[in-house]
C-alpha cells in the first residue's frame, strides 16, 4: 500500500454514495449500501491481496456420483 490516495478516493465515495441515499428519502441508504459495501470489500481485496484460501486454490469439485 505505497500510495494510499485511490483508498482514500474509494472510501470518500462510499461515504458520498451512502450520504446521498439518506438524503433522498431516507430509504436510499437500503439501496446504496451495497455499492458502498463491493467498494469497501474491492478495495480490501486490492490492498491487502485477500483471494482464495491457498487449500481451496487448485480444488475442484468432486465429479458426479463420487463419495
């Protein structure tokens, strides 16, 4: 995390995004709190490099039938 602007800009968005939804009726925030949520979860994923636990990395599903 060498340059912590685009965070910053992501999280000042998020903060927008949520304002807006109570400012317009109230009910607003229960459709713009999920965007503000995948914003939020992106930029963890981005900086901090979160993915696939290593053991379900290379794992797929058992076939059809198997035990």
């Amino acid at each position: 995390m060498s340059n912590p602007a685009p965070y910053l800009i992501a999280a000042l968005l998020a903060l927008v995004l949520s304002c807006v939804g109570v400012v317009l009726c109230g009910i607003g925030i229960v459709v713009t709190m999920p965007f503000g949520v995948c914003i939020m979860a992106y930029v963890y994923r981005d900086a901090f490099g979160a993915g696939a636990p290593a053991a379900l990395a290379g794992s797929a599903a058992p076939p059809p039938g198997a035990p």
